[in-house]
C-alpha cells in the first residue's frame, strides 16, 4: 500500500499564514522567490497549524472517552513521554520528556490518553511551568484520582541557540496533587521515574 498523506489545513488560514511567512522571508533580508524558498511559506505555514493545534483539541473530552470503572488503587504511572512545544516567548522548541502518574479513586483511563493530553497542551504557545501544571491540573480534575504527580524535563532552544547560549542545561518542573503531597508517596514516584524497569 502506498504511503498516504492526510492533512487537513484550513485553507483561508493557510493563505494567511503563508502571506505573513513570504514578508517575513523579504524582511530578513531573503529572496522567497529564489528555488529554494519558493514552497518554504506554505511549509511553515502548514507546520504551524500542525504545531499549534492543541488550541482546537479538548484534553478533558480525550480522557472522558477512556474512562473504565476499575478497583485498582494503586500507583499509575507513564514515564518517558516525549514533549516537543514552542516557547511563547521567543517560538523557539523546547523538548524533552514528562512524566505523569495518578492514583485511581474508582476510575482508570486509557493509558494512550496520557500521552495525548500531554501533547494538547504541548501544541499550543507555552512555558513549561504552565505546561506541568495544565496536566496535573486536567487529570485531577476530570478522574477525579487521590492524587496526580506531573514531572517534566527540557532543554529550551531559546537558551541554547541564543541569549546565554548554555548547550548542556536542561529544566526540570513538578506538580502534585492530593497523595502525591506527602513525602513517602512523591518519593516512590520519583524512583520509579528514575528507575530501568524496561
């Protein structure tokens, strides 16, 4: 079977987009209409949408449509999951990995939608503060677990490519809810996320 594209861009606002990125190519001082910048305005127009499409997804609806009565009550965690967003300061990528774990209160979810929750909130215009917290914040909220702990690591590009230019440092930002606050739990935690289990 041959391999299929399926994107689907708003055809006004890729317009507008690629308009903006052609004047934006003219004012840095390129040619847009040299060979190689030719189709760049419509790329990074359509990349944009791609990157920035957390603002039309509903995290809280992703996790809804997973949610299974279930006993357990013990520790959830998924460990290792790839972030990549745009710092809204400079919209340059910051990337890395999250963590995230609950503990069931009478729900479970689909353990797929926890990446993908991480990701909504990753496809929009961000700091990485906002970020940890957006995630702890919408699994509280919406399985209502004793507890959530959100832990995120990652390099920020508007460091390491300009300002103080520091290529090896990385950030590292936490949240917790309910049984994560205490210390014996939040401790497990942060074992498990260090230990290689796989």
């Amino acid at each position: 079977m041959a391999y299929k594209k399926n994107d689907q861009y708003d055809p006004e606002l890729t317009g507008k987009l690629i308009t903006n990125f052609h004047d934006i190519l003219q004012e840095i001082g390129e040619d847009p209409d040299r060979e190689g910048l030719l189709k760049t305005p419509e790329r990074a127009a359509k990349a944009m949408q791609f990157l920035m499409q957390g603002y039309e997804q509903n995290p809280a609806e992703i996790l809804r449509s997973a949610m299974f009565a279930e006993d357990y009550s013990e520790m959830v965690l998924v460990k290792d999951i790839e972030v990549y967003s745009l710092c809204e300061h400079h919209m340059l990528p910051f990337f890395g990995k999250a963590h995230v774990a609950y503990i069931p209160n009478g729900h479970i979810v689909g353990l797929s939608k926890i990446p993908r929750v991480v990701d909504v909130f990753a496809r929009r215009l961000q700091v990485q503060e906002r970020l940890t917290l957006e995630v702890r914040d919408v699994i509280q909220e919406t399985l209502k677990p004793l507890g959530v702990a959100v832990v995120i690591e990652a390099r920020h590009m508007c460091m390491m490519m300009r300002g103080v230019q520091k290529q090896n440092s990385a950030t590292t930002t936490s949240a917790f809810t309910g049984e994560f606050l205490k210390s014996t739990t939040r401790a497990e935690f942060l074992r498990l996320i260090d230990s290689k289990l796989h």
